[in-house]
C-alpha cells in the first residue's frame, strides 16, 4: 500500500504545525483528513466571533481537502459532496 499527502494550495499550509491535511491510500482508497480550523490560506480567521460562519468556513476547508484528494463528488445516492457539506453548514446555523 502506497500513501499520497495531500496538502492543496486552496487551503493554509499546515506542515509547520505538524501534519498534513489528508492522506491517501491506495488499494481500497482511504482519505485520512486532519480536523480543520476556519483559516483562510493566509492563516487569517474567517468569521470573527461568528462561530457559524467559522464552522461554514472550516467545512469548506474540508471539502478543499477531499476534492485535492480526489474524492468522489458523490457519498450517497442523490446526494452530492457538496450538498453534504452544505446541508453540514447550515445546520452550523443552528449553533
């Protein structure tokens, strides 16, 4: 089995802090993502004291990670990656 990091360009640069984004593996592939923050690429906080609006942002993060990764755009019949990951934001709403 073979790994792949996946650090994308879209999101801030995290070696520094001591880990990657994903990893990928091969056979059965398998996307390991680390926990997000609501960064932008220049490390700056998006939202404020929003949290919802953080929680939009570091969802967004994620699916920036799992499209660098090559994830399927679809988890389930019907439904999109980024519905999944949009329905997730709204309900950040609710906090």
């Amino acid at each position: 089995m073979t790994k792949q990091i996946i650090n994308p360009d879209t999101v801030y640069e995290s070696t520094q802090y001591g880990f990657s984004h994903a990893v990928k593996s091969d056979g059965v592939t398998t996307i390991h993502c680390a926990g997000q923050v609501a960064w932008d690429k220049d490390y700056n906080l998006v939202g404020g004291d929003d949290i919802a609006a953080q929680a939009r942002h570091a969802l967004a993060n994620v699916k920036r990670v799992l499209e660098a990764a090559g994830a399927p755009q679809s988890t389930a019949p019907g439904q999109s990656l980024t519905a999944a990951i949009s329905k997730a934001a709204a309900m950040s709403a609710l906090v």
